[in-house]
C-alpha cells in the first residue's frame, strides 16, 4: 500500500478549475496544473483495504493501488507500466471517463474517495513529458490482415492490441480524420486533440494504418473487405440518435448535438472560420442532461450564446448517494461540470409538448409541461404549460444503437433484443471472421467500456487467427456495467 495512514491524514482535493471568465475566452482543457507533491499526497490516500473494489468498477481491471502506490514513492516510470498494463488510452480515460472506480473506492464508504482519475492523467502526463511513452512494434509479423472499421476508443485499443503481437491491421474511418467521437464529438475545452494525435503517431509507428475518408460498404464492398482481409472488427459505434418527433419538429434552428458539435470542433482543427451552427447571441435550449448535453452547453457558452437552458424529463437528483444506489455502485446524483459551472440554467421534470415558430419556418420558442412519474410513465402536470423562447435548439438525449448501414447489410450480422450486434464470447458476430467491439455492440455506454471491449475483441481475433492466449480479455459480451 501507500501512506498506511494517509487516508487519515490527508483529505480529497482535485485540480482547481481556471476562472470561468478567463476559460470562456479559449477553448482550451479547465483545470490549472496540480503540483506533483499534491498529487503524490492524493495517491497516499490509497488504503490497504483488502479487496480493492475500485477494481470491481473498472472494466479494464486497472491495477489502481499498484500505481497509486508508485506515485505516492516517486517511481513514476513504474507507474506508468502498471498503467499501460490495462489501458491503452490512460489520457483518454482520464479526461473523459466519469470514474465509476472512485465510486467503488472503499475509502468512499464514509469519507470521499480517492482522486484515482486525477492520479491516472498526471501519470500518464508525466510519462509524455518524460519520453516513457514509446512505440511497441511487434518482433514478429504473423503475415495476417486485420480490418478495423471505426476509429473511436474501440477501434483504436482493438487495431493497438492486434498490430503489437504482429497482425497487420488497416484502421477505415469514414471522417476526414481518424478519431471517431474523440475527434468530433468530444469538445477541445474536454479533451485537447494533441493528446489524441500523440497516440496516433505511436500507432503508426508501430505499424497500424489509418485510411480516413472511406466509408466500408460504400467506398469499399463487404465482398472487398472480407477477401482482403483475415478478420473484420465493427467499431463503428452507436450512432443512430434519439430523436423528438413532437410538433413543430421541422423547424429550422432544431438540430441534433452530433450536427452542432463536429462543425465547432473543426473551428478547433482550422477547418472553418466559424460553425455554420452559432450560438453567438442567441437564446439556447438543450433537450437531455447528460454528458452530451453538457457538452452542448459549455460550446454555446464559447460562441457566447445570450442564454442557455438546459431540459431534463427526469426529476433532479438527489445530492448524495440514495438508498437505490448502494455503494460500490455509481450512484445518480446532482452533479456539477465544468459547463454548468460556467452558467446557464437547468430544469428538470419538464417535457417538450412542442416546438413553436415563427412566420418564416424558424424556431421561437418550446411548449413545456412539467411532469411526474406514476406507474413507471411520465404524467404532465395539469395547468403547468408555459413557453419557452428560444433561437437554437440542441437534441442531447442519447443514442438508440448502430446504424443499420449497407456494410452491416451487406455482412448479414444478426442483431441482439436491443438492435445492438449480437456476438458471442469471443466478441465474434454471428458472421464466421467478423467480430463486434463496442457501443456497435454494447449500446451507447462510457470510454472505459470501449476500451476494455476493443481489448477483449483484439483477444478474441487473435485467438482465431493463431490459437494462442497471449492477449488479455478484460470482460465478456454478457458483462453489464453498474452505470
């Protein structure tokens, strides 16, 4: 363990955030640096409790209080070891994931938990800046092609974890750029790109290749891609979004998050001057309350929109774990980001009946109706109908499963009761070759998830291919996360 007493003797503290007035003026990451010697303190906290449970809430199986242990002795090159032991992307996962491992922590359980996020991005931060992170490229090629369709989380772990032991694999993405969601859906504010672009120069130098800009099942056959390769991995995610099909629907100045995100990305890569979708002075409204939501909120807030409101069906959560989220699981409960912090307001138990417009097509305002829940369904609330004037409407409420697209078509995968596509064990679909990695197959769910899935996927091709067990399979299909 660490510090045997440093659970007792230091208390929880995070990164500050950098001043909202001065962090609105850029769009770059939040947080102000955190001293090494604090950091240090933090790991300390970790405790000798046992059975680490902070395991049990990390799908990577993340060897937290080995790690935590080296940063609290100053051995920050072991640490890193330790780290890329389970994870490939410890800079993705520590900016992005909501850290279901603190959560789990066992110091949690009648004290605050242990900073373990802060702790995996300063190891990893160090490791960089230290020159520890080094391509791995594999002794010997096995002489097999691996496609891997998609280059999210899922994809990348899958193609890092299939080039290293010597399959050659060919990433496709169908956006200019590799990187999936990373690359346009996450925020520059969140995740800065340089973080994602270092790790794809080590890939490449390990021998993966990256083709963006070609969309499998249009660009390339199905037919193309199974005779040119030895194994298929479906990454593409789960993209197909939620939709409002309330009245009013076909106004302009109602778009979906993923149409409103990308363009404000590509502002970040140099691509536009401006997004063709501008907050600037108007008045926003963002349907759903998660993390996409949130996103949209801190953008808009960049663009300098004139006000923000945020929509939520669900009633407000509680401030502290509840009864129906018993610990170690990942409670619901009121929650502060970095957007939110930055302004705007959010309401809760509300529904949007309809949108309204003005004479020319566009968007003015939302029919609102509170609502309470009776019997598992949301009931409005009698006399509570009011509007809401808006400019710009954003659709933040989640993701149904994949596309249905010619590729998946054309491969005849077989889809499980959720529309997701079903595999088995070994991740493999149902398709002898082609295997499915995760939201493509798991639903809508957390980074930490994706990776794990891309690793375990890697695995079970391999497996196919040679008939060894020399890469590590963190979970199985049938795993179900406590978020």
């Amino acid at each position: 363990m660490a510090d045997p007493k440093g659970f007792l003797r230091t208390t929880r503290e995070t990164p500050k955030r950098r001043p909202v007035d001065l962090r609105l003026r850029d769009w770059n990451e939040v947080y102000e640096d955190f001293e090494p010697k604090t950091l240090m303190g933090q790991a300390g906290r970790c405790m000798d409790c046992g059975i680490p449970f902070c395991h049990q809430g990390c799908p990577l199986g993340n060897l937290i209080p080995e790690w935590n242990t080296l940063v609290w002795r100053d051995d920050w090159a072991a640490a890193i070891e330790r780290l890329h032991a389970t994870n490939n992307f410890p800079e993705f996962t520590g900016t992005l994931c909501p850290a279901p491992c603190e959560t789990s922590c066992v110091l949690g359980i009648n004290d605050d938990p242990v900073t373990i996020k802060q702790v995996e991005i300063e190891i990893i931060d160090r490791a960089w800046a230290e020159g520890w992170v080094k391509p791995r490229p594999a002794a010997v090629k096995t002489g097999r092609r691996v496609a891997v369709v998609g280059s999210g989380p899922a994809g990348l772990a899958a193609a890092q974890q299939l080039t290293r032991v010597g399959h050659d694999v060919v990433v496709f993405e169908r956006a200019d750029r590799i990187g999936g969601l990373l690359r346009y859906g996450i925020p520059e504010f969140k995740m800065a790109k340089h973080r994602l672009d270092r790790r794809l120069e080590q890939m490449r130098a390990e021998g993966t290749e990256f083709r963006a800009g070609v969309e499998v099942g249009v660009d390339i056959t199905a037919e193309d891609l199974r005779a040119g390769f030895d194994a298929v991995v479906l990454a593409g995610g789960a993209t197909a979004w939620r939709d409002l099909p309330a009245p009013g629907r076909e106004l302009t100045g109602i778009h979906q998050a993923m149409e409103y995100l990308p363009p404000a990305n590509r502002v970040q890569e140099g691509d536009l001057d401006h997004s063709p979708i501008d907050a600037a002075g108007k008045h926003v409204v963002i349907i759903g309350g998660g993390d996409t939501g949130a996103d949209c909120l801190g953008t808009a807030h960049r663009q300098g929109a004139a006000s923000v409101t945020q929509l939520e069906i669900m009633p407000t959560p509680p401030p502290r774990r509840g009864e129906a989220h018993p610990w170690p699981t990942y409670p619901m409960i009121y929650r502060v980001s970095s957007a939110h912090e930055e302004g705007g307001e959010r309401l809760y138990s509300v529904n949007t009946s309809e949108f309204l417009g003005t004479e020319d097509g566009a968007v003015r305002a939302l029919r609102l109706v509170d609502v309470e829940m009776q019997d598992g369904r949301f009931v409005p609330v009698p006399d509570s109908d009011r509007e809401l004037p808006c400019d710009l409407v954003f659709l933040a409420m989640g993701f149904v499963g994949p596309e249905k697209s010619k590729l998946l078509e054309a491969l005849g995968v077989e889809y499980d009761v959720r529309g997701n596509v079903a595999r088995d064990s070994s991740f493999m679909t149902n398709v002898s070759g082609v295997f499915s990695a995760g939201d493509i197959g798991r639903g809508q769910s957390l980074i930490v998830w994706a990776i794990a899935e891309g690793r375990a996927t890697a695995a079970g091709v391999d497996r196919m291919l040679t008939g060894r067990e020399v890469l590590p399979a963190p979970i199985r299909p049938t795993d179900r996360p406590l978020t």
